[in-house]
C-alpha cells in the first residue's frame, strides 16, 4: 500500500473487495472479475475508488486492461498511479495490452511499444476477434512490455 497525498491510496485490491471495482466498471464497458486469474490495482481518493488496473493471465502471457479513472477523479494522474502499481508487482514478465490509437504515448511512458497484431499471445489476440485481423479500425494497436530482468 503507498500513500501518495492526504487522503490518496494506491493498493492491489483482496479478492472480496473486487464488487468495488465491478462497480466503477459499470462507467467502463460493465467488465467484471475473474479470479484467480484476476489481480486488480486501484488507486483511493478520501475512500472513494478513482482508478484501476487490471493484470490478467492467460495460459500464454499476462494482460494488462480496465485501466480506468472515474470521470469525476480525471486528470489527477490516478490511472497513471494505478498502472505503475500493476507494473511494480506484476511487470518482471512481459505484459501484454490493447490500448486505444489515443492512449499509445501514454503507454509507451511505462516502456510499451507498439506490435504487429499477430505477435500478441493467441489467447490474448482472440479477444479482439471481433476485429476480423484489423485491430487499427477498431481503435486498438497491440502492446507489450518486456518484463523487468
């Protein structure tokens, strides 16, 4: 657990604390949690959940997704928290993400570069099947990020 200012807590949050982050994903794409498979990094503002991070792993590599601030805690610097929590725990292997075309330099700040789809693990990759093999015209561009050594 890391304070960061009055009242700011960034944590991995326990397994029965995940309805808190199933709650603020209602505001993204009503994900949900599935442990324990599931790890999900957060970040508290005065007690009220702002940000997260979630790492996955999948039988053939590690996924970072639902990085997502409230809308009411935006521009704080809370999903940048959330993700370098992920990162610190999780990030002595390779990780694996889907970031949207606008939030590539973001990602790229945390040593995420971009990859040809087809260089993503395949079941991370068969997540965006949806994409028929076009991942840019779904506003996606695979990511990865070599592990800490």
């Amino acid at each position: 657990m890391a304070e960061t200012g009055t009242g700011t807590e960034v944590r991995e949050l326990k397994y029965e604390e995940f309805r808190l982050a199933e709650k603020l994903w209602e505001e993204y794409r009503g994900q949900k949690n599935d442990m324990p498979e599931e790890r999900v990094f957060v970040v508290f503002e005065n007690g009220s959940l702002a940000a997260t991070a979630r790492c996955t792993r999948h039988p053939d590599g590690l996924e970072m997704d639902c990085v997502f601030a409230s809308e009411k805690f935006r521009g704080r610097g809370y999903a940048r928290l959330a993700v370098q929590a992920l990162i610190d725990t999780c990030g002595s292997e390779q990780i694996f993400i889907h970031s949207t075309i606008a939030l590539i330099s973001f990602y790229k700040t945390f040593g995420f570069v971009p990859i040809p789809e087809d260089k993503l693990p395949r079941t991370i990759r068969e997540r965006f099947l949806f994409c028929f093999g076009e991942m840019a015209g779904c506003n996606v561009c695979p990511m990865t990020r070599q592990g800490n050594r």
